[in-house]
C-alpha cells in the first residue's frame, strides 16, 4: 500500500525549463520525478510528482507544492533528508508531510501568492539579473500603488491573459495586492494573492503597473483594462525572472479564504 507525501520546496528557475516535464528538457517536474523514483528503487518513473501547478521558464519559487505516492512508509524528516541529499543546488525541499491519499496538490489549492521584483536604476545589478526585471527608466511609485488595489474583487481578467491560455473562463479573485518600495535596495516589490491566476496573468498585470508608473497610462486605467476584456489593450508582459511563486494556499491555512476550488489549470 502506498503512501502519500505533500512536499513544500524552492528552487532557481533560471537554468530549468519550466515547472512541466518536456521532452528533452530539464524542469523541476522532470528532476523530482527522477529523485522520488530513485529512492522508491523505480528505475521506470512508476511514481509520478503533482505540483499545484505550473510555472514558465525562469520563473522561481519561495514555496512550490506538490505530492507524489511512495511504495512505502518512510517518515516525513527521513523523506526531507533524503530527497535533500540528491537534489541540485537549484532546489530545496523545505517541508515533507505525510497526508492523506485523498489530497492533492494541485485540486485542493484555494489560492496562490505571487511576487514580482523590479530592480531600478540606470544599470543591471549583476547579482540581481537573474531574481529581478531592471528597469531603468523613472517609476512614480505613489501611481503605481494606488492602481495596483484596483485589481482587488472577483473580474474577467480577459485583458491580462497571454494567448497561449487554455480556453475557459478568465474569471479569478484576487484577494489582495500589496506595492512596497526599498529605497535602500532600490527596488520595487509587488504581491498578488488570489484564487488562482491564469497564463502570464501576473507578468502582464506587471506591465500595466509599470506603464501607470511611467505615466504613460492614466492611474485608473486598470478599471478600463477589466471593462473591454481586449487582451491587446494591455499590450505588454514582463519577463519572467522578476516572478517568484511565494505562497500556496490550502483549506485552513487561511480563513478568510478557505473554500475548496478545483480549477484546470491556473
């Protein structure tokens, strides 16, 4: 009888092909298969690896969830030693559960929190290229965080989805948003924690906040944007090595918002 294990881990995204195993590619997915198979002694891949979802190339992650069945009983801190002692340097399992066989890491998720980074100032941070956007044009940030609450509430969020989307709805929660400015570090941080986000939602929400920041969209424009539901309003996406996955959020980890969703894909 097997057992299943709920994994929360972090990982560089930089030299990972996405979070999705791809045919002659290297991803996350793809490498955690390999470990949790080794270690089950299944030389064929019989145990397979579920995140709560996907993430492009060169995306990150804080605290990435998945769950995987395992051939038998091993207890949770001998499963974190041991699946730590085989991982690159660009992964860390930082949490190992034993759950029920009912869970799932990807059904069961009720919301998601992401952050994107944005470092200033005229020229690239070599120790920052790869974990934040630069920009180096001016940003007036009181803009930015005034527009960004405006993404707050339940919305068709049409506008904000790249078209390599599964079809489906486009409507999402987002429960909130928060834009902090470290002056010393000269840079921007922005969060969005909702029910779930859909392909490059977050990277083009980025770039609308950056071009309300430039002034080159008036500061309520992210009420038009949800209005017209025209994807080629917003134009812009940021690339994807500001984007950071934070948070993954399960029934009871947050009250206020912990009603069960089941969703395709986010």
């Amino acid at each position: 009888m097997t057992q299943r294990y709920k994994i929360t881990f972090a990982y560089d995204g930089t030299q990972f092909a996405g979070f999705q195993r791809q045919p002659h590619q290297r991803t996350v997915e793809g490498v955690l298969t390999k470990l949790v198979n080794r270690m089950a002694k299944q030389p064929d891949g019989t145990f397979g690896v579920y995140g709560s979802g996907r993430t492009d190339a060169g995306v990150h992650a804080l605290a990435q969830v998945a769950h995987f069945d395992f051939p038998f009983p091993i207890p949770a801190d001998k499963m974190l030693k041991g699946l730590n002692s085989m991982c690159p340097l660009d992964i860390q399992i930082k949490d190992v559960e034993i759950v029920s066989d009912t869970f799932h890491a990807r059904y069961d998720v009720t919301g998601k929190k992401y952050l994107y980074r944005l470092a200033l100032g005229p020229f690239t941070d070599p120790f920052k290229r790869f974990y934040t956007a630069h920009w180096r044009f001016p940003l007036d940030f009181n803009r930015m965080e005034t527009a960004i609450q405006d993404l707050v509430g339940t919305h068709n969020f049409a506008s904000f989805v790249a078209a390599g989307a599964k079809p489906g709805s486009r409507i999402r929660t987002i429960f909130s948003t928060q834009a902090t400015y470290d002056e010393a570090a000269q840079e921007i941080q922005l969060e969005f924690y909702g029910d779930g986000f859909m392909y490059n939602q977050v990277r083009i929400m980025t770039a609308v906040l950056v071009e309300i920041g430039m002034k080159k969209r008036p500061v309520d424009d992210i009420q038009r944007l949800l209005a017209v539901q025209d994807r080629q309003q917003a134009r812009l996406t940021m690339p994807a090595h500001g984007l950071f996955l934070k948070r993954v959020y399960y029934p009871g980890d947050d009250p206020k918002h912990s009603e069960k969703k089941r969703r395709e894909r986010d």
